[in-house]
C-alpha cells in the first residue's frame, strides 16, 4: 500500500519572500494606476468628513444640548439625560403626524415613481435612431438639473388659479375648467403635487441606470426568443425583465433605504402654498418647524428625530437585503 507524501512545509524565509514579493506587487499596481487613487482620495475624503464623522453627533440626542450652546464643546459635556429626549418625542402627536406624512409621501413616490424610469428606459431601447434618441434623452434628463426653487416657483406659476390680478396656470386652466377648483392650495392635493412633480423631476435621470441594463443584454437572447415566435412584450417579460433583474432588485434595496427619508427642503418650499401641515409635514420640516423655531427647546429631540428616522431606514435597508438573498440570488451585500 503506497504511503501518500507530505508536501514539505514553507520554511519561514520563503513565506517571508512571497509576502515581500505579494507587497511589491501591490506597490507597483498603486503606482501603474496612480490616477485612479488620485481620484479615489477626494471621495475618501468626502465620505469619511460628511458620512462618518456625523456620527458623532447622535450623542446630542442623548444630552441635554441647548440652541445657544456651541457643538465644539457642549455636545461633549452637556449633561446626560438618557432616553428623555426620545420619551419626550414619542409622546408629541406631531411627531406621529409628521411620521406618518414621511411615510405616505415616499410610499406613492416608490409605488408611482419607481416604475417610471423603468418605462422609460424600456422605450428608448426601442428608439433605433440614435440621434432623436439622444436628444429625447437629454430633454428628460433637464429637469434634474433644474434647482429645487426653480422647480416649486414652476409648480405653483401652472398651478397658480385665477385671480382679479393674474391669470390661472396652464393646468391650474384646466382642473378649473374639470371643477376641481384651486389645487395648489388645497392642503388634501399636496402629496399628488409632491409626488407628480417628483416623477417629473427624477424619472428621466433615473432611467439611465435601467437603459444601462437593457443595453448589457445579449442580442442573440433576443434574436433566440424572435426565432421561438415572442412578440415584443414577450420579448420584454422573458429576456428584458430577466436581464434587469439584478439592477432592478440592487435599486429597490435603495429605494426602501431612503422609504423615509425625505430631504426637507422640497417639501418646505411647496408648503408655502398650502401654509396647512396636515398633510405636508414630515419629519425633517417638523425638527425646523416646531423644534428649532422654539427658543427654550432642548436640540437633542431634534437630534433624536433624525436619529430614529435613520435607524427605521437601516431596518428597512436589512429587511429588504434579507428577502432578496432568499428569492433570488441577487442582493446588496
């Protein structure tokens, strides 16, 4: 019966000379790519100075940290106060109103505006010339760029109804004309002012991530699925959705990250028309509105408002990574 040999071991020299020589080897990949780590360091830095450091001041949230007081030193010795920043918090029926109107305004934008950058990206794959292509993608690309203020003066300038000293809006023309009266400033139309003006805003821009995707799809899956008799939706569900998978699984993950997060000055800006907070506040607005406009109010539960909006956002971001990993094999981490 043969006797297997041992492999001889490494002697301590030899790994030595393999991890000298693993190290020269990733100092000349640095120093052949040195361009692409002279890009890296400024978001390196970026993400470390605005993402990481932040951080930090969750401890206000924790302390009893006055408007006058200066972050440099009294986030650090303020008195500690415990949980009593969040008790406070949770027993403001404004706070749950504010919650619940984050809630609602970024559900309709993922449930109404999700698919829109999907459809689009879907009919400019279908465009075959390249040029009108071009310029339709530019064109729905605008809006992105347009600045916030620019963007609300537009809404409210189409939306504006008629008055002794001006005429009505373009659509505000035509919701008069159906009976539906003055839409800007009724404070039950602001989530479909918010959402429809969103989907205007960022549907375009989105698409881009999408197009992307249908572009890596192989033209022999369509040619295959052509020859086996799919017509163009066939071809759509069986190879173009299958192909985008990944990407459209990878982006929901995101979107249900950012399900309650929702940057305050949009809808500080179209709350100027309504003037109602009903149905406009949301978290963000409720720390500027009610919490920093109070003098003698402890900044610490404005701190622990944003503190709790973004530990729900982490849960949701988890939860939704975890459901991917089981029905499919796509997930974010």
């Amino acid at each position: 019966m043969a006797v297997a040999k041992s492999l001889p071991k490494a002697t301590e020299e030899e790994i030595q000379s393999m991890e000298r020589g693993y190290w020269r080897q990733k100092f000349h990949d640095m120093l052949t790519d040195w361009r692409l780590y002279v890009m890296f360091f400024p978001l390196f830095f970026f993400l470390v100075a605005w993402k990481y450091f932040p951080i930090a001041s969750m401890i206000v949230s924790f302390k009893d940290l006055q408007i006058d007081s200066s972050f440099g030193g009294g986030a650090f010795t303020s008195d500690f106060i415990g949980f009593d920043s969040f008790l406070y918090l949770f027993g403001r029926t404004e706070f749950w109103t504010a919650f619940r109107n984050t809630f609602a305004l970024s559900f309709y934008g993922l449930l109404f505006g999700f698919p829109f950058p999907i459809i689009l990206a879907l009919f400019f794959s279908e465009i075959r010339n390249k040029w009108y292509r071009a310029v339709v993608q530019v064109f729905t690309y605008l809006p992105k760029f347009i600045s916030l203020v620019v963007m609300t003066t537009m809404v409210g300038m189409l939306l504006q109804p008629s008055t002794q000293y001006s005429e009505a809006g373009a659509l505000a023309f035509i919701f008069e004309s159906m009976g539906s009266g003055d839409i800007l400033h009724n404070p039950a139309a602001f989530r479909s002012i918010f959402t429809v003006s969103g989907i205007w805003s960022d549907a375009g821009y989105g698409s881009i991530v999408y197009f992307a995707a249908i572009l890596g799809i192989s033209p022999t899956n369509y040619e295959a699925a052509r020859i086996d008799g799919a017509n163009k939706m066939q071809q759509v569900r069986y190879v173009t959705f299958p192909g985008m998978a990944p990407t459209l699984i990878i982006m929901l993950i995101l979107k249900m990250g950012q399900l309650l997060t929702i940057g305050y000055e949009k809808v500080f800006l179209l709350q100027g028309f309504t003037q109602d907070y009903t149905t406009s506040q949301t978290v963000s607005t409720y720390v500027i509105n009610v919490i920093m406009k109070q003098a003698n109010m402890n900044q610490g539960v404005g701190a622990a408002a944003d503190m709790f909006n973004s530990l729900l956002s982490m849960l949701l971001v988890l939860g939704s990574n975890k459901i991917a990993r089981k029905v499919s094999t796509t997930s974010l981490f």
